[in-house]
RNA sequence: GCGGGCAUGGCGGAAUGGUAGACGCAAGGGACUUAAACUCCCUCGAACUUAGUUCGUGCGGGUUCGACUCCCGCUGCCCGCACCA
C-alpha cells in the first residue's frame, strides 16, 4: 500500500482545480448565489496562524456551500496600506510600494499551497491606483453628497520630531522614537458624518440576526444613545461671547445636587480663558500632555482648575456654582460641560473629594443610608427615595425621575429634552504618505475643491524619501502644484490621506466586479450581501461599524442598492491563534523576548537555552512578530502538507474561542489522516466482509451526514471533526461488505473534502466517484436510517443518577413509570415508602423525588 | 477607567435546564518487532472502607424535581476604547 505524501498529491490536485476553473466565480441568473468572505490580510509578508485559521474557515463554508448547489463568490485580497510599509521604508530604506507588493507575492507562494477555494481572478490590492482611484470617485461623490466635511481636531503630536503619531506609537505618553512627551496638538482634518446616521445604525442592529449578540452589543454600546436634558447656566463673570455655558446632562434628576460645573480644557470658554490668564494656559498645558485615547485621558489623574467664573442655578437664582475646568471633560460628547453632581457620580465624587467641592445627596436608597466614602449611582430601573428632587413622586425609579425632570425644566422654560450618542464622527485625514490621497486641492479664489473625476486616479508620486520624520507628500517638490478644477488657476493638492479604514469599508463590493472602471456594477446586485463574513473579534466595532456606514454612504450617492445598506448578511468572530510568550528583562530595564526554540522547559519553569537564565511565560499570549512568539505555518505545511495544518486549527477548540497552538496537535492531525488513507487503501484493496453489519455501519454513516451538516451549519468545526473521528473509527472496525465500506467511505470523504479538500479527492478517486469530490453534491441523510427503536432513559433519584433501564422509544409514560419503580434501585432506596413525585420526561430521563 | 467576552480532568474540549467529561492529545500498561519507529488493544477526574460510595464544571449565594447551562454578587484572564491593522 502507497504511503499517503501529501507533498505531492496536494500540488497535483490544485493543479486540477485551477485548469477546470473550479473556483471561478460566475454570476449564473439560474443558481442561488452565495458570497463568503473573510476579512482580507495586511501583506506583512508571512503568514501566521491566525490567517490559516481564518481561511479553513472560511474555505469549509464556501466548499460546503459549492457543494449543497450555491454559485459560490469567495475572494481575496490585500489590505495593503498603512504604516507598517512606511515603518520598513524607515527603517531599511527602499519604498513602500515595492515592499508592499513584494510582501503580496511572498504571501500569495505561501497561500496557494493551503489549497484555499479562493477565485484568485478577483484579486486586487487596496493601493493599487485602480482600487483606490475609485475609492476617490467615491469620496468626491459623498463630498457633494454633504456627508463629508471638514473640521479642528487633536492629534497626538511629537514636538521634537515634529510629526503626527498614531496611538500605537505613543508609549506611556511619549513618542515612540523621540520619547518627547505627547501633546494634544489641533489640525484641520476631514470627517465623514458617521454621527448623522447613528440612530439607523443603532437601530439596525435588531435586524441583524446573523450577527454574534456581542457585537450587536458592543456596536450599540460605543454608539452610545442616550436621552437628557440640554440646558444653560446663566454666567455672572465670564468674558464677552460667554453668557451662558450649555450644559447635557443624563440625569437632570440631581440637578438639584450641583456642586459645580465642569468644562472640558478643550472648551471654547477654557480656550478664551487661556489667553488672557497665563495660569490658567499653564494649567491646560498640563491637561493636554498625554496622548489623545478615551483609555488616556480616563486612567489620567483627575486635575481640575477653578476659573473664578460663577453661574446661577437654574432652579434657584441665588444659588451660585463655581465653574471648573476638569481634564476628564471630553469635548467631544455632548457640549464639553456637565454639571457635577458628586454624591451620585463617582469620577465627580472623587473630584469634589479632592478639592473639596460640596457633596449634596439627592435620593438614597429606599432601605438604609450610604455612607459618604462613595457615590451612590444605583442603576435607573431601581426605586429610590428623592430628598432633593424637584420633579415627580418622591419615591420613585431613577428613570421616572428623569422623566419628571425634563418634563418639568422645559416648563419652566430653560431646557430641552434631547437624544445624543457619543459616535463621534470618523475623521479620516491622515498626515502620512502610504495611503489614498484625498482628491482635493486648495485654490486661493475657490477655496476647497473637489478633483475633476477625469483626473483620477491621483496617483501618490513614487519619488519619495522617508529619511526625516513627516509626512513626504508635504515636502515633496512639485506634487502638490496642480491647477483648480473650477478655475483654472495655480492651487495646491490636498496632502492629507485616507485612513485605512476607509480602503477596507468597501472592498467587500469591489470584490463584486474587480477591475470595473465604475467603483460597483450590475454584478454587484447579483452578489451583494456578504452572505457570510469571517473575521476577529478586534474588529466588532471599528471595521464593522465604519463598513455598516461606508454601505449607507455608497448607497446614497448611488453606488450599492438599497438592499445593501447593510452589507453583512452574517458574522462570524473567531477567536486568536495563541502561543507562549518568554521573557526576560534586559540591561535597560526593557522586555526582551525569546523565541520557543531557545527555551527549556523544566519542571522547576523555564530557562534560555544560551545562558541559563530563568524566563517568565506568558501563556496563552496573541501571536505577534514583536513578542517573537509566532509559529510559522509553512513549517507545518513543508513537514506534514495543508491538509494537516487544516485539520489541526479546525479540531478541538470552538472557533470563535481562542486556541493555544501546540506542536503535538499538527502531529496528532497528520497520524488521523494517514489513518483514514490506510482505510480507504484497505477498502479499495477489496477485502470482503460480512453483509448483515451492512444496515449498522449504513446507519452510523448516515448519523455522521446529519450532525456533521449540522454541525458546519452551526460553525460547530471542531464537533464535525469529532464525529469524523468516530466515523474513522467505525469505518476501521466494521465487518461490514466490501460494497457498503466502500459507500461509507466515500460519504466520509465527501463529508471531510471541505476541511481537508486534497485527501478528499484522493479518497473520492480511490472509491470510484466521478469528477472531483468538490463537484458532487453533498450528501443526503435518508432520515430512516436516523430511527432508534430503542432508548436508554436514565433514572434519577433525587436529581443523581442511580440506574438506567432501555425502553421501546414510543413507550407510554404509564408503563415507563411502572417499570421505574420496579427497579431494584429505586425499590432500595423508597424502602417500602411511595415517592413524592415522579417525573418522567419521554426520551429523556426519569427523575424520581424522595 | 469604560464597554464586551471567557472560565469544565494533566491538556484542548463535549453536554435543546435532564447520565458531566463525547472526541482528541499527553501519560501508563500490553501485543507486534532481533530492536526501535509505525501500527493495534486496554486503562485513564479525585478521594475512600474500590463489584460500591462520596465529592467534583473559577469563588459565594439563589431559582428548580433536576443547574456547566438561568438569576444576583465576586475573582482571574482576554478583546476593544475612535491615528495598529
């Protein structure tokens, strides 16, 4: 018997596969069509686990899909701007460019012997000029459209290189090259208006059903809804333009609990402030170090600066309250000003704490008091007692406070009502090279311009240097000079770029009819939705949130239909591929991290291999090229072929969790498929059985075709493979004919060739199917062969498990019962008495209570 | 800090509120072999008075005839926090 070498047949089958077009994706009016899509790759130049794990998933769907008579659309592609490239520029010299798309041949060698069922016909790039000079026609479109615009926002910015970081680079609030300290710097920058669709966005999320609960969730959390109350506090000192400071407030039920009132450092008024009282820009100064992330700016001390400025309470005109600048104060949400109320909020509690601000309770709970060493914020839905309210019951439910508050502010006249979400809109300006240029320029008569679209693409100029920090476009020497679309005149190209998320918000469509000269087609409304969409869980909120927009904006300026404002049928977030991280700390004080291989394991923990030293580990860590703790699969592949790695990141663990990557697994994925080619061998050699173990070996196949379907319906891999495992072994172990392990056989290859398609074929072929496996349709359960005429009920007394007894499966629950208390068991342990109940549930289980 | 998730043998995991540990790995024992590898067979949550009994799903409560599963309160770890992709 062959031994089964992967190495070879593997290479030969995917050569079959790409000579007939197997995966060519076609647009048939006749079929039902099916598009599954999992999230495109960055070109960092290796693959890693993650992305195999990634692909097998979505490879088994989409063969699965194939086979059950769907035309299948499953693409890819390279999401291939961003700063990595410009990292390596940096830091090696060479272009972007050219390591981009050398990086996308490397991955694409390293990709195609996975055997993936991608159309490779559709691939493109994200900066190739074709992709993103339609990306440009786009923005020019939803520029006229009003759902771009322009506005001030901060940016983390190095004062010594003088350069714009990204958060990343920003480590414990300085730059990650210079090490200067970070400071909030404001830029003009460009915004689409994400916010203006944020309740559609919100309330859209109902619909999707094929969506994980937790990212509707999380999505509806960072959307952020919520009802209040705007008002404004009337000033008595503040400066000209400043007479009033609007307030938003979620619960105008403590408004009678004012301390103060807070403004954010990025308040007009704080602005004005900081002019003329150079204290005071001292002071701002101080709050604007650090960088620009929600996280920063709320693990920050609480600093806080009284302005000398005082407002009148609106409920009580002799009531003053100072007005503080507060560097917790987002100017972002709602109107840059709160009022604090400190008993009921514990960042103001704390606040008021620390510069001994007044504390005044409004309601305390309906049993008991709390004490003063907290707020007291108990949720909304819970009934409290109000000693300071103004508006509704005294004893009431947070909510229906609030709700007696708004009702009674817009009364008296000084406030509304009104819904907000903390969406902020999405700017997309970035001040680097390697992404799509915003196709603008600046005209000393017109102002801001739109490109001409017969000027598109605009192309980023390849004679670039990135020897200083920066972004080149700025500096570059004639890039920028262009003439005015409108006038004619001498103007200035815009040199900001897009942010990245931009190139991934429609690629999805674009894969629909890639190289069109129009950014979608009529072929777009054959495939258009994504039917299912794979990908991590990191990305439950951004990409997602910002394609779910992108798909409205596109739809509004013409370019997807309105069936497809929401792009994603379903959702699939599966979890990382981890591995062990080995540490130590080096001489400066810094981590420094081993790879696997240059470590011992002992049983008194870990040491390097070259020294001796002793290494802390991290277990289950994400595998990352920085933390040197990436496993490389084309080890995997080059030793045991893509069949194994396939099989191996599918089995044990569930996909949407986390799986812990360990060597004895691929091993163990290798031994189970040189197994079932032995069997098959066996088989095919013709050795003859035994026809009456026929019917048991049919009807176990026939049960592995049922939950196996269910299972890869329900994203259950890791059970399917378990139920393979079975059927191996049934199949190993059956007397059964020739003629009937030899159909059993080659069901299980057609239930195994989604996962490990290569050994699929082979056994398909060794059985005498016609065609290649990936071409037949998928098995039919005979739903006879799934009937059991007798059942096993277990007997509980008390709730435990004390016998069991088998039973015809349509037996009467009377005779059921009779028979359980004729149990030895059951008679021992009523010793003569009669049971308080006894519950019989059919199929299932006997409870018998004492 | 805020939002979301996860927690079951030595390990990965299975279990419409109904026999906890399917399936796999590791380990131990045996067969085959001159020997080894491969392969095949058996055992494998813990404790005890071992044909049995008791305990056992991160911790503490609760609902239920019955809880890994539902509810409340914790702990630990992971993801995200708007310029990483």
């Amino acid at each position: 018997m062959a031994r089964y070498a992967p190495g070879e047949t593997e290479k030969k089958w995917q050569s079959a596969w790409n000579e007939a077009g197997t995966f060519l994706a076609s647009a048939d009016p006749a079929k039902e069509k099916y598009y599954v899509l999992e999230m495109f790759p960055y070109p960092s130049g290796r693959i890693h686990m993650g992305h195999v794990r990634n692909y097998t998933l979505g490879d088994v769907v989409a063969r699965t899909k194939k086979a059950r008579g769907f035309s299948v659309l499953h693409p890819i592609g390279w999401d291939a701007f961003g700063m990595p490239a410009e990292n390596a520029a940096m830091a090696s010299g060479g272009h972007p460019k050219d390591w981009t798309y050398k990086n996308i041949e490397d991955m694409k060698r390293q990709l195609k012997p996975l055997g993936f069922s991608w159309d490779w016909t559709r691939e493109f790039a994200t900066c190739d000029p074709d992709y993103y000079g339609q990306q440009q026609a786009m923005f020019i479109d939803m520029l006229d459209k009003g759902l771009i615009y322009r506005k001030n926002a901060v940016v983390n910015w190095d004062p010594v290189d003088m350069t714009v970081l990204a958060n990343e680079q920003v480590i414990d609030g300085k730059g990650w090259r210079s090490g200067a300290a970070v400071e909030r710097k404001e830029l003009t920058q460009w915004f689409f208006k994400i916010s203006e669709m944020a309740g559609d966005l919100l309330d859209s999320l109902d619909d999707l059903e094929g969506w994980p609960e937790k990212v509707r969730l999380m999505q509806a959390n960072w959307i952020g809804k919520s009802q209040g109350l705007e008002f404004g506090f009337e000033t008595l000192n503040a400066p000209k333009g400043f007479e009033r400071i609007d307030c938003y407030t979620t619960r105008p039920d403590t408004l009678m609990g004012a301390g103060f009132v807070g403004i954010s450092p990025d308040h007009p008024l704080a602005k004005a402030l900081e002019a003329q009282d150079p204290d005071m820009a001292a002071f701002l100064a101080q709050c604007r170090k650090g960088g620009t992330t929600e996280e920063a700016i709320e693990t920050a001390e609480k600093l806080g600066r009284d302005t000398g400025i005082r407002v009148k309470h609106p409920l009580n005109p002799d009531w003053e309250l100072p007005v503080w600048v507060a560097n917790f104060i987002l100017m972002d949400y709602g109107t840059g000003a709160i009022f604090g109320c400190s008993a009921h909020d514990q960042r103001d509690f704390e606040f008021a704490t620390k510069y001994d601000l007044p504390i005044i309770p409004v309601f305390e709970p309906i049993e008991g008091s709390e004490g003063l060493s907290a707020a007291y914020s108990p949720l909304k839905s819970e009934t409290v007692r109000y000693i300071r309210g103004f508006a509704g019951a005294q004893v009431q439910t947070g909510e229906d406070g609030v709700a007696a508050a708004i009702a009674a502010c817009e009364d008296k006249g000084f406030g509304t009502g009104v819904t907000k979400f903390r969406l902020r809109d999405w700017g997309l300006s970035r001040q680097r090279y390697w992404g799509c240029p915003i196709p603008v320029v600046h005209c000393a008569d017109c102002g801001v311009v739109p490109e001409s679209k017969d000027n598109l693409p605009i192309r980023l100029p390849d004679d670039v240097s990135f020897d200083v920090p920066g972004n080149p476009l700025d500096r570059h020497p004639t890039w920028r000079n262009c003439s005015c679309p409108k006038c004619g005149a001498q103007a200035l190209r815009e040199t900001d770029t897009m942010d990245t998320f931009v190139d991934s918000s429609w690629y999805y469509s674009r894969f629909t009819c890639a190289g069109a000269d129009t950014p979608t087609t009529d072929e777009t409304r054959y495939w258009m939705n994504v039917d299912q969409y794979i990908g991590g869980i990191e990305h439950a909120i951004l990409h997602l949130l910002y394609s779910r927009f992108f798909a409205r904006a596109m739809n509004d300026t013409g370019h997807l239909p309105d069936t497809a404002r929401e792009p994603f049928n379903a959702l699939f977030t599966q979890g990382m591929v981890t591995h062990a991280i080995y540490k130590t700390t080096g001489t400066d004080g810094r981590a420094v991290y081993h790879y696997p291989e240059d470590v011992d394991q002992r049983e008194d923990g870990a040491f390097l291999k070259s020294d001796g030293s002793k290494v802390d580990v991290i277990p289950s860590a994400k595998m990352s090229k920085s933390k040197n703790n990436v496993v490389d699969p084309m080890n995997i592949i080059q030793e045991f072929g893509a069949d194994t790695a396939r099989w191996f990141v599918l089995s044990d663990s569930p996909p949407e969790r986390d799986v812990e990557w360990t060597a004895a697994g691929a091993e163990a994925a290798s031994k189970f498929l040189a197994r079932v080619w032995r069997i098959a061998n066996d088989i095919a050699e013709g050795a003859d059985g035994d026809a009456k173990a026929d019917q048991d070996l049919l009807k176990a196949t026939h049960k592995a075709i049922d939950e196996i379907t269910k299972s890869i319906d329900s994203f259950a891999f890791n059970k399917a493979l378990a139920k393979l495992y079975e059927q191996a072994n049934t199949l190993q172990k059956t007397k059964a004919s020739n003629a009937a392990r030899r159909e059993a056989m080659k069901l299980t290859a057609q239930l195994m060739a989604p996962m490990v398609p290569h050994i699929g074929e082979d056994i398909w072929a060794l059985m005498g199917g016609d065609g290649f496996v990936v071409d037949a349709p998928w098995p039919v359960v005979d739903p006879a062969m799934l009937v059991e005429d007798v059942v096993t009920l277990p007997i509980q007394i008390n709730g435990k498990r004390r016998a069991e007894i088998s039973v015809p499966k349509d037996m009467p629950k009377e005779e059921i019962e009779k028979l359980v208390l004729a149990q030895d068991n059951v008679l021992r342990a009523l010793d003569g008495g009669q049971p308080k109940k006894l519950i019989v549930v059919p199929g299932r289980i006997v409870n018998v209570v004492i």
